[in-house]
C-alpha cells in the first residue's frame, strides 16, 4: 500500500521520539512491501519561534492532505510566558478542531515486564488491557461558561447532542466487536440530566446496532474505584470529555510509566493523529535517555486505525514486547538498572519489526 504519514516532531523530546517512530515505520514498510511517504512538519514552540504561529496554514494542508498524522510533544519554559500572544498547546488543540477529532482514544496496556513499575499490586493490574474513547470536541470543556457581572457566581454548562453521543458510542462500539466484545460506558446519570440523555442515546444504539455486545453502565464515581480495584474487568470504555479527561489519566498510571503510552485522537473521516500521551519533557530533551516506545506504540495505532494494517500493527506491538523481554530499558522505566539510549531502544524496536 502507499500512504502518505505527516510527521509532527515539535519540541522538547519530540524530534528523539519521533525520530525513532520513523525509523520503525520505515522498517514496516521494507518488511511488508509498503511505500510510506513521511513527511516532517512544524508545530509548537519551534512553528511559533519560525511563523509566528504555532499551527502555520502548511502544516495543516498538508495534515488534512495526509492518511495518518503522528506528533511528538509540544511545550517547553522558552514558550511559557502567560502574557505571550500565543503558546506552542494552542497549535494542538487547534489541530483537534481544524480536523475535528471528535474521538480520543487511549489503550491503557500493562507490559508484564514493567508491572512492578506500577504502584499497584501486581496481582490487580498484571494483563490490564483497557481501551478508553473519550469524546474530545464537545461536553463541559466546549460548553457555554460564564461569570456573574458581581465575580462572586460563575457557571459551565455540559451538554451532548444526540448526534454526539451516536458516534462516539458506534467508535466504541465497533471497537469492542473487534476485541473481547464488552463495552462500559460511563456517565453520572443518577444526578446529571446531560448523563441521563447520553445514557439513553448509548442504550440506543447498542440494542438497535450491536445487541451482541456485553454492554454495562457505571457512574462516574464508582468507575474511579473499579479502576483502582479491578481494572482487569473492562475492555472498551465509552464516556463523555470530563470524565474521560479524568478517568484516562488516573487509568495512566495503572501501567507505571508515562513513557509507555500511546494515544490516538480521530473524526469521521480524515486523517487520525497520533501520539504519545506524555509531554515535550524538556528537563530530558536533547539528551538521548527519552523513552521512545510510546510514540513507536502510537505509530502501531496509526497503521491500525487509519491505514488499516492489523498485522502491521501487532507486528509492532510483538516488537515492543520483545525488547522489554531482552532487558532492555530507557531510564524511565529501568527502576535503577542498566539503561540504553532512545536511539538504542529505537534500534532494537527496528530490528524487531524488520525480522532480523
Ligand atoms: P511531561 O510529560 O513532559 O513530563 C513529566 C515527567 O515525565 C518529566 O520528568 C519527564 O522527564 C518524564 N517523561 C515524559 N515523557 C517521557 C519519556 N518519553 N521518557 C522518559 N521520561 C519521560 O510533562 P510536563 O513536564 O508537565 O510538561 C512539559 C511540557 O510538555 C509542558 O510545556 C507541557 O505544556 C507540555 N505538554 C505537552 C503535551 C502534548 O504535546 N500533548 C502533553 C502534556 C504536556
């Protein structure tokens, strides 16, 4: 196949990371007979030190032109100044909303290598294997807010359309289908109106569409707990932007290390943009020692999702596992023990996948 992959390096780490992704998608390409054509572009604080802008109007064509995007990280002190005219996470968020990727989705995966990483026990998240879809474009985040003209009352308003729950909940759904067929979704409906709408739209579409699906509800409250205790017994997860801004980040520590997850964030159509769910990490960067995996790891989401290549992707996946198996660790994750260079674990990755 030939697909064409806009790469957003960004700052702080971003180009060690993605530098290494590349080099594992090159890999996938000579091992499977693939041309990809992979492109670097600016955003962030270097886009805004070079235009001006953190999202400069050729880095966007040519995302929207592309089949798959994957970025790095963006950020950093240089670009931190609150009276700036702009900042390096606004060519993020502008990106979500320019290709309207409506859907971020967050596999949260604990390597059986790495659980002692973890800061629970390892007889609760020893074969954790979650995938979240959190809605990204609407809820709370994007409702109307305001404050009181005396300052002493302010107000955010949460809502969902019916349209908005329906395609997030069929993501989900076609999700679930494609892996152990159980979808939980998540909401507060024993006190939110909102929650009660997205609860009936959710019920909806799974009885009309996917009655074959072991499908559950858990409020908001208990599902923070759930997690801590028994996460091992959810497979796909389906809520709103809120709570899944939350839940997703306490579910990120299940596996112990920032350095080892990927995510993907997705519309209807278009090119998906992936990435590692850790930031720009500018007290490591330029120093070889970042660990690349998650980003090689949102790499294998992106064969999956936008190009379609299972195989590919598990190929990748398989590589992943098989370096953590030899021993081999970036500092983040080596609990004090013997390290190796992002370039080195990127090498190994590469080797891996390659077949040789
Ligand atoms: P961070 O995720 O960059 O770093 C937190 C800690 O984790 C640091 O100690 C860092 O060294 C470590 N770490 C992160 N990724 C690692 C990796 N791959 N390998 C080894 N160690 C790793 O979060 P922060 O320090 O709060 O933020 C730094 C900058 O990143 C800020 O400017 C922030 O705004 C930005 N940020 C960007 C994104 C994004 O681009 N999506 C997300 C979060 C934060």
């Amino acid at each position: 196949m030939k697909a064409s992959i806009v790469l957003l390096p960004g700052d702080g780490i971003g180009p060690e990371i993605v530098r290494e992704a590349w080099r594992t998608l090159e890999a996938v390409a000579a091992r499977f007979g693939h041309v990809f054509t992979m492109e670097e572009r600016p955003i962030g604080g270097g886009a805004i030190d070079a235009f001006g802008d953190p999202l400069p109007q050729s880095t966007l064509d040519a995302c929207r032109d592309a089949d798959a995007i994957l970025l790095g990280a963006v950020g950093g002190p240089k670009w931190d100044d609150p009276n700036a005219k702009t900042r390096p996470e606004a060519g993020l968020l502008s990106i979500r909303k320019e290709l309207g990727l409506f859907a971020n989705l967050r596999p949260i995966t604990t390597h059986r290598q790495l659980v002692a990483a973890s800061p629970l026990r390892p007889d609760i998240i020893d074969g954790v294997d979650i995938l979240f879809f959190r809605e990204l474009t609407g809820g709370i985040y994007f409702g109307k807010s305001e404050r009181s003209d005396d300052g002493l009352t302010a107000s955010s308003t949460m809502t969902y359309s019916t349209p908005e729950i329906e395609r997030i909940v069929r993501l989900a759904a076609d999700a679930a289908r494609g892996r152990r067929g159980k979808l939980t979704s998540v909401d507060k409906a024993n006190v939110l109106e909102v929650s009660r709408h997205w609860r009936r739209v959710a019920a909806d579409v799974v009885s009309t569409d996917y009655p074959d699906l072991d499908y559950e509800v858990v409020l908001v409250d208990a599902m923070a707990m759930h997690l801590l205790s028994r996460p091992r017994d959810f497979d796909v997860v389906v809520t709103g932007n809120m709570f899944g801004d939350i839940l997703t980040d306490e579910a990120s520590m299940l596996p112990g290390s920032l350095g080892m997850l990927p995510s993907a964030s997705l519309g209807s159509d278009g090119p998906g943009l992936y990435e590692p769910i850790h930031g720009s990490a500018p007290d490591i960067a330029g120093k070889n020692v970042a660990n690349p995996l998650a980003t090689i790891l949102a790499a294998a989401m992106a064969l999956r999702h936008s190009l379609n290549l299972e195989i590919e992707a598990s190929t990748v996946e398989t590589a992943v596992d098989q370096v953590l198996d030899d021993g081999l660790r970036t500092g983040d994750i080596a609990a004090g023990g013997p390290t190796v260079s992002t370039s080195e674990m990127g090498d190994a990755v590469a080797r891996y996948v390659a077949g040789t």
